[in-house]
C-alpha cells in the first residue's frame, strides 16, 4: 500500500539556517505530493504541491521537487525565521484510487531559535 | 470562498459521557469529508470519510462514529467516551474530483477526557 515516511524531530536551528526536512515515499499508481506545515494550536494548511514527476513546489521560501527515481519530497529553505516554528506533514495523494484519501507522514517539528 | 467551521473549539467532558463535534463547511458543494485525530506529540490518525450525504466509511474500529446529515455538515459521536479519546480533532474537506486531492482543513477541537 501506499506509505510515507520523514524524518523524525524534532529539528532545532538557529534563525537564518538552512532546513532540509527529508520525506520518502511508496505508492503504487502515480500520486501527487503535498507539504503541509501546522502551527502550534491550529489546523494544517497546505504549504506546497506537486502534481507529477519533476514538479517542483514552492510558497514562503519554502520549496521541494518531486523526485520519481528517488520516490522523494523533500523540504527545503535557505534561512529559517523564527516563524517558521512548526510542525511539517508530508503527505501524498494517489489520483488512481480517486484520490479520496490522503496518506500523511508522522510529521516533523521544526524549532527555530532566535 | 471556502471556509470550513468546527465546533467547540476547546471541550473537557467526563469519561463515560456522549460526544457531538461539528464540522460544517461554506462555499463548495458535495465536498469530500473527513475526520483526523491528532494526539499530543503525534501524527494525524484518519477517522471516518464520507464522499456524499449518508456516506460514511470508517477508517478506524472504536467507540466513535460519524454523521453527515447534510451536503456540508459532518458530525463526529460518541455514545460514551473513554480517556484514550482525548486528543485534537480535525475536519477536512476536499473537492470531489478526480485529480489531486488537496485537502483544507478546520481549526480543530481540543477534547480532553478526565
């Protein structure tokens, strides 16, 4: 079945660091591949997207590229602020089945230090 | 534009006592629906999904269940509550279409068991 799997926090940087959240995953159709980020108390929201292989999403400085030959999505961002304290889901969605559901990753809490 | 409401924000009930959260959505129709948990410190757990009014599909076997009494209302229950219910609860919804299935999500409810 289908499967995602980041890495584990949570991730502590100093304000200005380069982020790399590494995401995997394992699907058996051709999914699209999301980044959602939630704040302390809120909902998710959706971050970034990508549709199809070699896409590369982007929003707040934020980005990632879809890597069909490394089945990877991963989070980057050149200088981190303090806002950006979170946690980050990366999640797929396989449009073969409907797309009906989302299969999300355990999440990855980022800290940003001032 | 599409907002999606949840309600209560906060709850504490006592163990063995009934459950109602509401989830109702504007600007969309025949939205998908969907019921996360999040416990503390953890990813998100699906509940129950509904692709239409009176259409439930449960993701997850436990003393909760769900409703969806109208195209853009969604109810989660519980007849008694257990302490291993506490945590966040999100709503979601999606478009009905095939493609990718991006997902927006309601602000949560805190429920804490005691």
């Amino acid at each position: 079945g289908n499967s995602v799997t980041q890495m584990e926090g949570p991730v502590t940087l100093s304000e200005e660091a380069f982020l790399t959240i590494n995401c995997t995953y394992t699907a058996t159709g051709y999914p699209s591949l999301f980044w959602y980020v939630q704040y302390p108390g809120e909902g998710l929201q959706l971050l970034l997207k990508a549709t199809k292989a070699d896409d590369k999403g982007s929003n707040k400085g934020f980005e990632a590229t879809y890597r069909k030959e490394t089945t990877s999505f991963h989070l980057e961002k050149g200088s981190v602020q303090v806002s950006d304290s979170a946690v980050y889901f990366c999640a797929l969605s396989d449009r073969n089945t409907g797309g009906f559901k989302t299969i999300f990753g355990a999440g990855t809490r980022l800290f940003v230090k001032a | 534009s599409q907002t999606i409401h949840q309600w209560p924000a906060t709850l504490v009930q006592p163990v063995g006592s009934p459950l109602s959260l509401e989830c109702t959505v504007e600007g969309t129709s025949n939205p998908n629906l969907y019921w996360y948990r999040q416990a503390a410190g953890r990813g998100l757990q699906l509940l129950f999904y509904s692709v239409g009014i009176g259409q439930i599909s449960s993701e997850v076997p436990q003393n909760l269940s769900a409703s969806r009494p109208q195209d853009r209302q969604f109810i989660l229950s519980s007849k008694k509550l257990l302490l291993s219910d506490s945590g966040f609860y999100l709503c979601a919804w999606s478009v009905p279409a095939g493609g990718y299935n991006e997902q927006f999500f309601g602000p949560g409810t805190r429920l804490t068991v005691l």
